[in-house]
C-alpha cells in the first residue's frame, strides 16, 4: 500500500491514494477520475472537492427513482439524497436530459405516504423548479402528459394535514400565471366538481384567492 508523505497531501490527493490502493469497482474509478482531473486546478480548496458530485443531475435523479422504489431504504436515506437533488434545482441550470426524472423525483416525494419531511422536501424542490424552468423558458414539461406532478399536487389538496394542503395550493399558485386556464380548470373540475369535502373546500379557497390576487396571464 503506498504511504503518504509525512508533510502531507491534499484532502482529494489523500482520497486518490486511497482508492488506488484498492480494487476499484466502476464506481470507485469513476470517482478516481473526477478527483484525479480536479487536482490539475490548485484554486480548489479540499472543501470544493467534496462538493462536487460525480454524479450528473438526470443520473443524481434516476438513482433517487431507484432508492425511493425500493422500500428497504431508510426514508432519512431518502430524504437526504432527495435534498441533494433540491440543492442542484436551486443552484444549478436543469438540462433538458434530467427534467423528466426530476419531475418524477418531486412527484415521488409529494405522495410519499411515511415522511411529511419528504412531501414538504418535495414541494420545496417543485417551487424551485417552477422558477428555474420558467428562467429557461422550458415550463411546459411540467404540463406534458408524461408528467403526472399535477395530478399529484392536486391530490394533496385535500389531505388530512393542512401544511400539505397550504403547498398544495401554494404549488398551483406558483403554476397558474404559466397556464392560467389550464390550471383553473383541474382545480374545478378535480377539486371543486370531483373531490370530497376538504378537496372541494380548498378548491374553492384556490379560486377565490387567485381571482382576488389576479396577476399576469402569461409567463
């Protein structure tokens, strides 16, 4: 096994020492080669290397969906890589390859039935990607037909627990100025006209209060 020098390494250069003294799995080689080509810049502090995920956002999300599909995973598991993914929606662009999973990923949290953390994790991450999306003038996958957050938002709509009711609605808010009669007409029609008693209560609440706070139609 090869020593490391007694005045010391890197953090990162630490950790290629390291996995080069085992037999690396892909994975690992993987990892090796990120921190291998970060190395050649000395601006990076051993703090910035650990940051940085090897992982790019549509793979970061594709594992989420295999984490959360399988049920012998912790949800404090769950939720900590979930955040991850929130943390790259807030700082980073979204590329077009990782909306579909990322709109999957949300979706996933808001109905998860075992985590309340997770369902307000997952409409935290939804309120930034509206944002995001609409910067990059890409909202309209979250109304394609292969999306299915809004059936999930609007489910939630009427849940037992008024926080999960209160970001429900606030998620149809957030959504409305991009397609205001779109979004007006499920929550009539799937709230109001379909729904039981709290469903219908909040639809009505919706309505009223974006009628009263008319914004811009258009995005």
């Amino acid at each position: 096994m090869p020593t490391i020098d007694k005045k010391g390494e890197s953090f990162a250069g630490c950790i290629v020492l390291a996995l080069k003294a085992l037999s690396l799995s892909r994975g690992n080689r993987r990892i090796l080669s990120h921190l291998s080509s970060s190395l050649d810049n000395p601006s990076l502090t051993p703090k910035a290397h650990c940051l940085q995920s090897p992982l790019t956002m549509d793979e970061l999300a594709t594992n989420i969906i295999n984490t959360f599909k399988r049920s012998s995973t912790p949800t404090e598991a769950k939720l900590s890589l979930f955040n991850q993914l929130k943390s790259h929606i807030k700082h980073q662009r979204v590329p077009e390859s990782a909306q579909a999973p990322t709109l999957e990923c949300i979706r996933l949290a808001i109905t998860s039935q075992f985590s309340s953390s997770l369902v307000a994790s997952g409409f935290s991450a939804l309120g930034h990607l509206i944002k995001r999306l609409t910067l990059q003038d890409q909202i309209a996958v979250v109304f394609s037909q292969r999306c299915h957050v809004i059936p999930a938002i609007l489910e939630r709509l009427g849940d037992v627990k008024e926080s999960h009711r209160q970001a429900a609605s606030q998620a149809l808010c957030d959504l409305w100025p991009c397609k205001p009669v779109e979004i007006e007409k499920v929550v009539r029609e799937g709230a109001i006209v379909e729904g039981h008693g709290r469903a219908k209560e909040a639809g009505m609440e919706w309505v009223t209060k974006v009628h009263e706070h008319r914004g811009p139609q258009e995005c």
